[in-house]
C-alpha cells in the first residue's frame, strides 16, 4: 500500500517523518518528495534568501530521475569531452 500525504510545512514533515521511522523495522519504505516551486526571483533579496534558505533549497530541486538514468550519464560525458576534460 502506498499513502500520500500532503503536509503544509517542513517542520511538520520531519516530525511526521521521525514517527515514521519507527516502523521501518517493520518494512516501511519512507520517500520525501518536495515540490518545486515558482519563486519570483525580484523578492529574492539578500534578507528574504537569509530568512528562506531553507525552504528555497528544498522546493528548487529536480526530484525527477533523469539524474539516475543512463541518458544522464551519457549527456555529462558528451559535456566533459566538449569542455576537454575526458
């Protein structure tokens, strides 16, 4: 059985998550999956980045698996041989 659980905040998932592990004894499997968001890059000042850190680096990555996939492998080697460094 899979369940999916939208939580409103950071904080709230890793206490739910620290309840969840203790099952994982028992086979749970746990993925944290954060969702990209739009962010519009003129409130990105110096204090806004300080304050959000945090949540700006969660919520702008790529969760997708292109980066376990061969295709990535083969597009970084092209890139190296491109910059000379193969």
């Amino acid at each position: 059985m899979q369940l999916i659980i939208d939580i409103p905040s950071n904080s709230l998932g890793d206490k739910i998550i620290q309840i969840l592990n203790a099952f994982k004894s028992d086979g749970i499997k746990i993925k944290k999956r954060v969702e990209s968001k739009k962010i519009d890059e003129s409130l990105l000042t110096k204090e806004y980045i300080k304050e959000n850190w945090r949540e700006l680096v969660m919520t702008s990555g790529d969760s997708s698996d292109y980066y376990k996939s061969d295709q990535y492998y083969e597009d970084r080697a092209k890139d190296y041989e491109e910059r000379g460094k193969i």
